[in-house]
C-alpha cells in the first residue's frame, strides 16, 4: 500500500482484511527507515518500524495500537532514526533460534524432564530445515516458517512426525514468551522480544494421533513369563531386560523407567516397598510400590548377578544403568524372532489397568498402584493416605492370577 499520513482517525478507520498488511507512513527519509502499521486479520493493529540491513528489510515491532499511542510510537521511531546503530544493536543482542532451542533444552533437563534428549533430537531437525537459519532471531519466526517446516515431515508421510515437532514448538516459544513476560522479571531485560507465538495459528493433523490400546491376554502373558525365564538362547532377552519386564508385570505395571533408574537404597525388604521418588517419578510425587514375593524373588536374582549397590539395574552406559530405548529394542527383537504379536513396554502398564479391571479391582485402586494423579481438589490437597495396605492387597491378588499360570523362580527346597 501506497504510504499515507498517519492520524489517530486514518488508524481507527484501517479494516481487517483476508491476509495482514502494512500501511506506512509517507514521510520518510531515504535510508532512515520508516513508522508503519501491520493490520491482521483479526482486527489487531501493531505499530512497526522498517529498515534495511545486509541487503534486505527488517522489522522491529514498537507495540500495540492503541495501547502505544501514535505519538509514542513516533517518539520511538525517531529515536531509531537518530541512533540506527544502537537501536541495530538492541536487536542484535535478542536470542537466536539456536540460543532458544539450547535454554529450552537446558531448562528442560534441570527441570528433570526425562524426555528432554528426545526433544532435542527433534529441536535439531527443525535446524536442519532450509527454511529458517539457526542464526536468525526467535522473535522473527512467523507462522509461515513453522507451516512450511511441518509440511517437510507431512510430504514425507510422517505426519504423525509433524505433530509432535508442532508440539515442541508450541512449547518452546511458550517458554519464550513466559520468560519475556513473567512478572517476577518485571526489571530485567527482554531476551526473546517474542509478541506472539507463531506456532499458535498452524493446526496439527487431525486424525494421526491414536489412542494405542494394546494390552497382552493372559495367554501372552503366561508365554511371555515362561520366556523370560529361560536361558539364552530361547529367551531373546538380555538376562537384565528380561528381568525388568518381569519385575514390570509382577509390579501391576509400573513404569519402566522408575524401576530402571532406581537404588537399591530404595528398597526396603523388611517392609516389602520400594520407594519411587520425586526426582524419577513421572508426576514428581513419592511413591511407594508394594512388592509380593515373586517381585522380591526377581530382585534377590539380580543382586545375585550384579550387587545390591547403585542402581537395581546397572549397565555400562553413559547414565550408569539400563535404557529405555533399549528396553524397547529387546522387546521387538523378541516379537520379530518368535511371531509374537507387537507390544511395547508401555503396554505391560496398559495390561494391568484392564486385565485387574476384569479382576474386579476398582478403578481407584488400580490407579493407586499405578501412581495415577487422580482429579479433584479432595485428591490433590487433602487426601494424604498412602494407600499402602491396599496396594499389597491388589498386588497378592495379582501375584495369585500370574502364578496359576506360570511360577517364577520355583522355590528350592
């Protein structure tokens, strides 16, 4: 659009239209940049200010109208005008897309968040994309850079994919703009300078992401149980994995990664408890899981082969103890050799939820054994019962439908 003179009534009157658009003031000097507004579609009217740097445009946004006045923003601009450098400068020392994804990324794992290695793998797909530059500013990513990144994973048939690299993003300019913006930082400096996230307007892929709902019949179970078992090369499983998903059945599903990254300090056998905490545990809460006999069995098993020191389940990696990725792996190499339907790890959580359902177990029990966050301000502030007599109530019960199909360990007269 042409340029035209700006006055608080020219501005009220700029409508909406299908795509956003500028308008920008007619006097300039050539090479001093210029006072503009940006008019989306939603009606919102940001004051902006262009100017030329390495060849090409820029923009700076001044803030939003009319909550920065048109007088302001003129004040603005002319301080641009008569300090380009400086003002250059300011934006110069904004985060950069890298600089975001790396204090993501660290924010993440101090935070504990098991999951911030993959998170970063994703993160560094983004970078890999001819369609931004990791040197460029956060603050400069818009809509169309996050639309035609995700389209790279869609024209490759990993939509799914997609969905879950929309899902970092969102999250991580989120944690931009809190940071920009939260009041505790009212006096400190503006890192991001983020207004917007630009994730926010890009839909995901309906319809990709299911719901999985395999869980294993008692059939499988009972194979799966005789198999671990027995020694390789029948079993197929790492002594060690085949003794954690063991320990994950005879547990009523606990995750695997709490039992994984767990010390044997941690257990107590007088009490026949082993205790989760916060720093490992998926909702951050302590947990204790109750152990039957064929659990305490397993464990005598392990300390038997490794000791009773560090990690339940230790190994030479960089962490000090069994992966979840390897984890995996076993299980699949298991259903890849023997014909066994496809399950995950996951889904030893998922069989206990239904098959002690069809047990009779009530929901809240089983949810208690699963240390499941239950709804509700009762829950979450008042009710502090551990539920530890009938977590051991459940999981004998558990134990009995398990060993009618299958003993573990038989006992050694």
């Amino acid at each position: 659009m042409a340029g035209m003179l700006l006055t608080d009534s020219k501005i009220k009157g700029l409508k909406a239209k299908d795509q956003a658009y500028y308008v920008w003031q007619a006097s300039a000097t050539r090479g001093t940049g210029r006072l503009g507004l940006k008019i989306y579609p939603s009606g919102r009217k940001v004051f902006v200010y262009k100017y030329h740097q390495d060849g090409g445009r820029k923009f700076l946004f001044l803030g939003n109208y009319p909550s920065l006045s048109l007088a302001d923003a003129t004040v603005k601009c002319h301080e641009a005008t008569t300090s380009l450098s400086e003002f250059l400068s300011i934006a110069r020392h904004r985060a950069t897309i890298k600089q975001l994804f790396d204090a993501y990324i660290k924010n993440q794992a101090l935070s504990g968040k098991r999951s911030h290695e993959k998170t970063f793998n994703r993160l560094k797909q983004v970078l890999m994309s001819p369609h931004v530059n990791p040197d460029m500013l956060a603050s400069e990513v818009t809509p169309s850079h996050v639309k035609l990144i995700l389209a790279e994973f869609i024209q490759r048939d990993a939509v799914a994919g997609s969905n879950k690299i929309r899902s970092v993003l969102h999250a991580v300019f989120n944690f931009a703009l809190y940071a920009d913006h939260d009041p505790v930082n009212v006096n400190g400096k503006i890192i991001y300078g983020l207004d917007r996230n630009p994730v926010s307007v890009v839909p995901r892929q309906a319809g990709v992401d299911r719901a999985l709902d395999r869980f294993l019949s008692w059939d499988e179970i009972s194979l799966l149980m005789s198999t671990c078992q027995k020694s390789a090369p029948e079993c197929f499983f790492h002594p060690d994995f085949a003794q954690l998903l063991l320990l994950c059945l005879f547990t009523g599903g606990q995750r695997p990664w709490e039992l994984m990254t767990n010390v044997w300090q941690n257990v107590d056998l007088r009490n026949c408890t082993l205790t989760v905490p916060p720093f490992i545990s998926k909702n951050g809460d302590y947990h204790i899981v109750p152990l039957c006999a064929s659990a305490l069995l397993i464990l005598e098993e392990i300390a038997n082969r490794h000791s009773n020191q560090g990690f339940i389940f230790p190994a030479k990696t960089k962490t000090g103890h069994l992966l979840p990725s390897e984890f995996a792996k076993q299980v699949k190499k298991f259903c890849d050799h023997t014909g066994f339907a496809k399950f995950t790890p996951r889904d030893v959580r998922r069989t206990f939820k239904t098959l002690a359902g069809e047990m009779g177990i009530s929901s809240e029990l089983r949810d208690q054994v699963q240390n499941h966050k239950k709804p509700g301000v009762s829950s979450k502030h008042y009710d502090r019962y551990d539920y530890l007599r009938e977590k051991h109530q459940v999981i004998t019960l558990w134990e009995s439908k398990l060993l009618s199909m299958v003993e573990i360990y038989p006992k050694s007269s």
